[in-house]
C-alpha cells in the first residue's frame, strides 16, 4: 500500500531540510553505518565512497522517489540502473535492513525536532516502498540469473593490450568450474571482486563484456585510470591506512567532510592498474553473472540501423554490440563511430569485420576528449564530429538506435549533437562508467 495523503504530506514538508544537508547525511548515513557493519567495507567501492560519490547517488534518489512519489515512472530507468547493479554486487533484502536503520537515523540528526514519531513512521514507510520496489526486481533479475547468482572463480586464459601505449588491456576470463557461461546480451558488465595486497576490503569494480558472448570465456577491457590532477591531491582529512579497517571515529563527525571509504585509495587507477600491471594469465578473480541495462536487444526482430559511438574504454561494449549483430548476419546497417587521443582499440578488429560486412560505415577520429579531458572542447573534435553526414549518423531513419559510451564531457558533446539533430532521447543509450547515472542537460 502507498503512503497515505497525510504521510505524503509528511514527507514532503522535510524534503527541503534534508535536500539541504543532502551531504551531511550521506556522510553520516555511511560512517555510521560501516562503522557497526565494517563487512558492508566489502560491497562497497572504497574510492566512489572516499568521494560521496556513492552517498550522493544514493540519498539523491531517495530525495527524488520520496518527492515524486505520485509519478514514479519517472524514476524506473535510474531504479532499473539501481537493480541491475546491486545484483552485480550480491545485494540482498538483509542488507536494506541495516540501510533503513542507519538512513532514518541520519534523517533524525538532521531533522531534529522536526522528525516526530509521525514523520518517522511516514519516512520509514516511504524507504520501504522504494525498498520493496527495489528488492522485487532483484528478485527477478536473479531468478532469471539461474544457478549463478554469487561470487563465481575465474581464471585468466589471455592478456591482450589493445593500444600501443598499453593503457588498455583485454582479460579473457574463464570459468575455474569448466561449466559453459550463460550468454548475456551485448553491451552488458560484470563486476570483478579482487584482492588486492595490503588492503583489508575486497575491491569491486564493473567491466563491460567486450565480445560476443561464448560459453567458455568472457572478455573484459580494462583502461588505466589515471585520474585527474585534483585527484592525485592528498583528501583534507584522511581515514584509515591501506592495511586497516574502519578508523571511523565518530558518526557525527565534520559534516563537510564527505571522506567515507574505510580505506583512502593510495592512487586513481586502484583496480585498473593493479589488473593491468600485476595480473597475468594463470591468476584468479571473481565475477557476478552480467547484468545491466545498456544493452542491444538482439532478439528483437526490428533491424534499424545501429549507431555505436564511443571513446577509449567506452568501444568494449560497443565492439560487443557491433560482433554479435554481424554474427547474427541480418544484414542490419550499423555506423561505428569512434574517438581515440592515440592508437584506437579494437580498430583492427572492427576493419577486419567491416571488410566482410558492406552494411558497416567506419569513422575513425582523434579527440582530446576521449581520454576524459575537460579542459576545454578541442574544435577539432567538434569539427570532426559535426562533420559526420547524415548517412554515417543514418539521421534519415526514424528508428536508428544509439549507443554512446565514453568520459561523460564526451557523452554529453554527443548527445547535444543527436539532440540537436533531431533524435528523440528514448533512441539513445549511454553507458557511465561510474556510480549515478547519466543525464543530458535540458537546455
Ligand atoms: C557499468 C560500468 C561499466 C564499466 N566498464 C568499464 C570497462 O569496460 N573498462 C574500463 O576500463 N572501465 C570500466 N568501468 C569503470 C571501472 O569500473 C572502474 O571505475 C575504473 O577501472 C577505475 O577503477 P580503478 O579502481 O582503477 O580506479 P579508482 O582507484 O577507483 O579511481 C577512479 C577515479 O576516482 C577518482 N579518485 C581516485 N582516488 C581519488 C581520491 N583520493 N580523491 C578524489 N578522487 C579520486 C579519480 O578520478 C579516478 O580516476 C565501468 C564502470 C561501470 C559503472
Ligand atoms: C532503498 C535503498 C537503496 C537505494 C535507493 C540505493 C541506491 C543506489 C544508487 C542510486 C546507486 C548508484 C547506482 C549506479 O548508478 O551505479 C547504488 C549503488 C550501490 N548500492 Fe544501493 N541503494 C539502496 C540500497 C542498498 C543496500 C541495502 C545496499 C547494501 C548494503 C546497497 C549497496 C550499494 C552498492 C555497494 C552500490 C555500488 C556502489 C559503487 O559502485 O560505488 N544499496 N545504490
């Protein structure tokens, strides 16, 4: 049952004071509550924790279920988003226990007075809704998960670099098990659980399947990360050393402090560029089942043309897309469209394809932006992408599907570009490589 016009009302009266110390109580919300669950350490990415990242997307959509409660359809792409990796981390309904407790208490400290026993109720009542709604998709997605539904043992069977400079790395992952993998549909992740020396929690991180699906391995790309200047910066406030646990103090410590993360990460590139320089064949990692929402859906019958626009990392779930549909041999048009500040990977895979395929246009070009770079727009990225004609963007064809991966400034350029053009949001697909999800800014 929904909340009561009176607990909507309820609700509705603290969204402002809670918007306003939005950072105050994911900060709160997380420290308390790996402090008394120091095992969440291990669901949780310690550096998307060390930046609010993580408490920022989670209390952001609270704020915004809890206002839109009348119209949550609103709210079922980011939810499905939700769902899809929270199963890839083996979330389940025990855990949203322990975050309803420690999230009404963080409300508590900043409501005060204002939190009397009848908003609590219609808080808690309002968690479990979005709760609920959250866990019976789960529930779902792992029944149609099958056997597999946990930590799965692989092991390394190939280590390829993708790009001369070697800052992108292809791992081909087999099953420790022998058993054959289930397919799973293009341009979906996975999430790989590792242990990393000296560090006391599990590090986490998703990875798109960069092939078409095989029974006896999966592939990852995986790009060194190399962070930002400002993030090589030592944090205002440090918590913990690398080999300790939560050093948490105090629940209610400095509200401007938004350092979560039991464990400061000692450098970007934590998971990348331990995969990339210390992982070789032979060596063990775990995965959860794929999942995701950016996808194409290959058994779908329609065969408009597919637009696949990417940059570095971003072409390993495109070159997925890009394999399965020419092994299905439709005939289906596709566009690959890709942008590289060096060597592009997978460019020798996708001319070899192409060669065999003539419904496949190719565009290579060069681009400050492809490694995330936000100084400042190139023009000789706009040029070239706006330079691209009607038939490589097939513009002409009302059903073209895009799909768009690469560093958000990228994703945006390219999505005000289709907009631009003509191309209704529902037709394109971007996939963010980090926690939130990604919007295009309405102008
Ligand atoms: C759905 C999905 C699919 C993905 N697919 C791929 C893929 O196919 N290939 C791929 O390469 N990546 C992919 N990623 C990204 C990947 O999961 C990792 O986020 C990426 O490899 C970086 O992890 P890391 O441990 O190497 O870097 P981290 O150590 O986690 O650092 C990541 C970033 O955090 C910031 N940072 C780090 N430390 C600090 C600090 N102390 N203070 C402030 N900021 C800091 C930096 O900007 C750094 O660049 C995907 C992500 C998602 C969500
Ligand atoms: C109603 C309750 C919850 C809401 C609204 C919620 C919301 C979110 C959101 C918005 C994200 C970011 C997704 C993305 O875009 O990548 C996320 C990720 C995540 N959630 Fe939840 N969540 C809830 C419950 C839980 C529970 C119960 C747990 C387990 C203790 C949990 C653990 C995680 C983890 C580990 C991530 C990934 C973080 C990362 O990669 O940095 N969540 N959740």
């Amino acid at each position: 049952m929904g909340l009561t016009r009176r607990e909507a009302e309820l609700v509705n009266e603290t969204i402002p004071a809670l918007r306003q110390h939005g950072e105050h109580i994911s900060t709160v919300f997380y420290k308390s509550m790996l402090r008394d669950h120091p095992e969440l350490n291990h669901y949780f990415n310690s550096v998307n924790m060390h930046t609010g990242r993580q408490p920022r997307a989670l209390t952001a959509l609270i704020l915004a279920f809890a206002s839109n409660i009348v119209n949550i359809s609103e709210l079922t792409p980011k939810l499905e988003r939700v769902a899809q990796k929270h199963v890839s981390l083996v979330i389940h309904p025990e855990h949203y226990e322990i975050v309803a407790k420690y999230l009404i208490r963080a409300f508590s400290a900043v409501l005060g007075p204002a939190m009397t026993a009848e908003v609590n109720a219609a808080w808690t009542k309002a968690y479990w809704l979005m709760a609920k709604m959250l866990t019976g998709r789960e529930a779902i997605i792992y029944k149609e998960f099958g056997a597999w539904t946990n930590w799965r043992a692989f092991t390394i069977s190939k280590k390829t670099p993708e790009t001369i400079e070697g800052d992108i790395v292809s791992f081909n992952l087999a099953p420790v098990d022998g058993k054959p993998l289930p397919p799973y549909k293009p341009g979906q992740y996975v999430t790989i659980r590792l242990k990393i020396k000296g560090l006391k929690y599990c590090q986490l991180r998703q990875y798109s399947l960069s092939d078409a699906p095989r029974p006896d391995s999966y592939r990852i790309t995986v790009k060194r990360d190399i962070g930002s200047g400002e993030d090589s910066k030592p944090p205002s406030r440090q918590f913990g050393s690398l080999d300790d646990g939560p050093p948490i103090s105090s629940a209610a410590s400095s509200a401007s402090d938004s350092s979560i993360g039991s464990v400061r990460p000692h450098r970007p590139g934590l998971v990348s560029g331990t995969l990339i320089d210390d992982f070789q064949v032979g060596d063990a990692v775990e995965l959860t089942h794929p999942s995701g929402e950016f996808f194409l859906d290959t058994d779908d019958p329609n065969t408009s043309p597919v637009v696949l626009i990417s940059a570095g990392a971003g072409a390993g779930p495109l070159y997925a897309i890009l394999k399965t549909v020419s092994e299905q041999g439709k005939g289906r048009p596709m566009s690959w469209i890709q942008a590289s500040r060096h060597d592009a990977p997978f460019r020798e895979r996708v001319e070899k394809i192409a060669q065999d395929d003539p419904n496949i246009r190719l565009k290579f070009f060069r681009s400050r932006l492809a490694d995330g770079d936000v100084i400042s727009l190139t023009s000789r990225f706009q040029e070239d992408f706006i330079g691209l004609n009607w038939e490589d963007l097939w513009l002409h064809d009302k059903m073209t599907q895009y799909f768009v991966c690469g560093p958000e400034k990228f994703m945006t350029e390219i999505g005000g570009h289709l907009l631009k053009n003509g191309i209704p949001e529902s037709r394109i697909k971007y996939e963010l490589y980090s926690v939130g999800s990604f919007e295009m800014k309405k102008n």
